[in-house]
C-alpha cells in the first residue's frame, strides 16, 4: 500500500461494515469481520474508530500482558478487488499493556488500537483500529474466535457511530457500504444465562438457575456442561428446583465442583415449557475478570433431544461475565467525636452485613438423579 501525498478533506468518506459467524446470545465462539473502504480519489485515511456496543464483553483471558497473542488478523487491497491474492496483510497483537495492542501491516509495526471495554449499559471502543488506508483501498480485519463474547440479551445492536480520520481536514462518520450492514441481530437460544453481568465482591456468593427455553417442540433428554476458572470462583452447592418428580424426570450432574466443570443430564417424559432444571451457586474466591460458560456436554455435540419426531438441536457456547472486585471497605470518620458505645450498638451492623448474599438470577440446563 503505497501512500499518496497529503491531499484535502474527504470528498467520498470511507465506509465501514460488518459480519458475524454467529449472532446467538452469549455465544463465546463467535468471529466478527470488520470492513473499511476509502473510496476517495485522492485523500488517505489516516485513523478509524470504531463503537463497540453496550452489551459485548471482550474476553478476558485477550486482556493480558503477554505480548504476541492475535487477536485480529487480514488483509487489504484495492477496491473492488475481493479475490487473493491480497496485496497485503494485516496484524493486531497483544502487548505489555493491557488493553493496548500493536498494528502490523506486512509484518511491520505500524501504530496501536486502543480499547476502552464497554459494559453492560455503556459502549467500548477501538481507537485505531486499522493502518491508513490509502485513497482507492479496502482493508479488512477478523477477530480471533472469541474475542468478542455476544451479548446475552437479544436484539438489535448498532455498531456505531463509527469515523474516520483524513490526513488533513475533519473527522468524518462512515456509514455501511451499499448493500451492507453496521448492525447485529442476537437471537435468543435454547440454553440461556438470562444476567448479562455477574459484579461480585470477593468473598461472595451468586446463583445461577439453569434452564432451557424456546423450545420448538417437547424434549426427552439434554445433557449440559457448565465451566468456570476454580482459581477465580468455587461451585458451593447444585440444587434441583423440585419439581422434577411431578415432570416425571430423572436429574444428575458429574464431575468433582472443584474441577472448574459440571457436567449435567437430564432425561424423562416429553416437556416442551420454559423452566428452570437447576440452580448454581458460586462463591467469588480472588479478584479478576472470569467467564461462566454453558456449553455441549460429553454425550454428544448435541445437548437437548427432540421427540415426534426425533430431533437433536445443537448447543451454541453461552456465556456469563463475572466482575470480581475487591468489596469496599467501610469509611473511616473524618473529624467529629468519638463516644463510648455497647458492644450490642458495634456488633448488630456487622450481624445484619453477614446475611447479605450476592445473588444473581442466569440460565442454563443441569441435574441430579431422581430417586
């Protein structure tokens, strides 16, 4: 890519559009591909910024202060030309600091991506998200498989609004190209996790209920596998929500909690509503930022089990992202007097503080065995 001189403001702003390998709620294995084109005739665009919305997470383990990891990788080349070979490649690595990731274009260092992390209810960022393009060039990039973790409440989610920066002259926002989108429809699926945040202080606990939903027909059977990092949050406890025995089901799990794994069956008369089949507890165990995962159990690669006529529907990897902090400490006082009290006045706080829980409400499918 070869740069032209310093021209003026954009006559023909760049375009920006995107594509996802799978749009399912929560999913944690889903490839986003970012588009850009500076069909200008003459002005290079120098930086693009580009909105992620409220709703994704990034994942973690991405988040880190190990250099030389990918976390998006392609290609740029003329307009209207799609087909390889490309003229060149394009890099985004991992670096000492978090957060802060380094552009190759050929192999060569050519700048950094910053991201700012969106959250549940506010948007994230890529600052510099791709090298200049030169005037009549396209250049594209996809994320590792993963990087981006879906938001688990389905909708619509705009990605915008998005700009681009010429060598001289204004910022300018860039729109899809014809014939193309900057938006993500999430669709719901059959094993969710309905919270789509878990922010937790060490030393906590939060539950998550597991269900199945959506159905398109009765079900016989699932089996479900549910992970989490032990080093950050311990399964305290797995409890049935009672009414197995009136749905005529059997329910049971495997699998040691301190494993970072359960694995959870469940197999009965055909049942085809919206419910809750187990609830998880966890305690929070250091501070970091982890992900509670739902995802194919070991049977097969199909987890639930259709019935008239038989049918196996293929689970999608479902995800929660839990927050773990420090808790906040109690202020000390400033200024004031200090007056003698009973120890009933010091203790009865404390007493009230202890039989707080944390809990939060998520879902997923798991199970012990009927007796």
């Amino acid at each position: 890519m070869v740069i032209s001189p310093v021209g003026a403001a954009f006559t023909n702003p760049p375009t920006f559009d995107l594509t996802t390998s799978n749009n399912v709620a929560g999913a944690t294995d889903a490839v986003y591909t970012f588009h850009f084109e500076n069909p200008d005739p003459a002005e290079i665009a120098v930086s693009f910024s580009v909105v992620v919305p409220a709703g994704y997470f990034v994942n973690p383990s991405y988040m880190t202060t190990t250099p030389g990891i990918v976390v998006m990788a392609g290609y740029y080349d003329i307009v209207g030309d799609y087909s390889a070979p490309y003229l060149g490649t394009v890099e985004i690595k991992t670096t000492t600091t978090s957060g802060i990731f380094e552009i190759f274009r050929n192999g060569l260092s050519e700048g950094s991506l910053v991201l700012i992390l969106p959250t549940p209810t506010t948007p994230g960022s890529f600052g510099g998200i791709l090298p200049s393009l030169n005037d009549g060039f396209w250049g594209e990039v996809s994320t590792a498989a993963g990087f981006l973790i879906n938001p688990s409440t389905p909708g619509l989610y705009t990605w915008g609004p998005n700009t681009a920066t010429p060598s001289s002259g204004p910022t300018v926002p860039m729109n899809p190209r014809g014939g193309k989108t900057n938006q993500v429809t999430i669709i719901s699926t059959y094993v969710l996790l309905d919270v789509p945040y878990v922010d937790v202080p060490v030393g906590s606990t939060f539950t998550i209920p597991v269900s199945i939903r959506n159905l398109p027909r009765s079900m016989n059977k699932f089996d479900l596998s549910v992970t989490w990092d032990p080093n950050l949050a311990e399964l305290t406890g797995i409890v049935e929500n009672g009414e197995q025995e009136s749905r005529l089901w059997d329910t049971y799990y495997t699998n040691p909690p301190w494993s970072g794994s359960v694995t959870c069956y469940g197999e009965g008369q055909p049942w085809s509503q919206d419910a809750v089949w187990f609830t998880l507890t966890f305690r929070c165990k250091n501070v970091g930022t982890s992900i509670i995962s739902a995802e194919s159990g070991v049977v097969s690669s199909d987890t639930i089990y259709l019935v008239e006529p038989s049918q196996e529907l293929t689970s999608n990897p479902f995800a929660i992202y839990c927050n773990q902090r420090q808790p906040t400490p109690l202020s000390n006082p400033v200024g004031g007097v200090v007056l003698p009290t009973s120890k009933l006045d010091v203790v009865a706080p404390f007493a009230a503080l202890a039989g707080l829980v944390a809990t939060v409400s998520a879902v997923v499918a798991v199970k012990r065995r009927r007796d």
